[in-house]
C-alpha cells in the first residue's frame, strides 16, 4: 500500500464581512460571508485575496458547516488565481455555539478541513491547475485561516 504524503503550500487568512443571511432552506442555514480581504504565504508563492468572492455556507441541521467558496487569490508579482474549495466543520454542539458566537476555540476541539482547487491561465503558476491540495482550518472572529498542503 502506498502512503499518503504532502508538501506544505501556503497558509491562507481570510478576512469576511457580516453574513447575508438567507435563512433556513430545504438544505439547511444558508448564510453568504462575502471576501473582504486577506493574505496567503507559503514557499512557492504569496500574496492577497482580492475582495470579491464569498463563502456562500451552508449549516445543516446536523450542525456540520459546509463552506461553499469562490476567492481570487493575487499573488505578490501580479497573477491572478482563482481558488474554490469545500469542506467540513465540525464538532460538538457547545463548540459549535461558540464558533458561531465569535468565541476564540482551539481548533483541536473541531474538524475543519477543505479541498480547494486552483484555476489559472498564469504560466509561472500553471503547475497549481494540475494538483490536489488539503487545507486544515482554524476559525477566528475576523474569518478562516488555513494550512494549505499539496498531495504528493
């Protein structure tokens, strides 16, 4: 059998405005967290989130959060990628409340991760549009922060 093995990409932090709240569909909670800003660093790559996209996420009556998210990221020399991913976050009911209250919480109390993916006509970054990556999440007030790792 062969070992899942992974190489550390870049650490995300998100910065979100208020909620849009939808309400309560068929689905589950819908609220929509519009992207106001951030920044990513890693050893291949850095830069900001542009502020446009949102996470247009989905709480189910389970209580596990479903991040829906569409993000540009803007790289330090000017490339543009976009960056879509879900996921799921998790854990028990009193955690879960002071999430959603803005409460600081050791991320080892809950599941946080995400599967994003990278689309880019940029040929230095190419090589994102070719890969699979894992995020661990982390949520603070201000928004997501994630340790972003490529599938080797």
């Amino acid at each position: 059998m062969l070992s899942l093995q992974s190489s550390f990409l870049f650490t995300l932090m998100g910065t979100v405005a208020d909620p849009i709240e939808i309400g309560t569909t068929p689905s589950g909670l819908r609220r929509i967290f519009p992207i106001i800003g951030g920044t990513f660093e890693g050893p291949k790559l850095r830069g900001r989130l542009l502020p446009v996209g949102a996470d247009q996420m989905l709480e189910r009556s389970d209580l596990v959060v479903i991040p829906d998210v569409r993000m540009i990221l803007e790289t330090d020399d000017g490339r543009p990628i976009m960056m879509s991913y879900n996921g799921y976050r998790h854990g028990p009911r009193d955690v879960m409340e002071r999430l959603a209250r803005g409460e600081p919480v050791d991320p080892s109390a809950y599941y946080f991760r995400i599967v994003p993916r990278f689309e880019t006509g940029s040929d230095k970054y190419g090589w994102l549009n070719r890969i699979l990556t894992i995020g661990i999440g982390r949520r603070l007030p201000q928004g997501p922060v994630y340790d972003v790792h490529e599938i080797l």
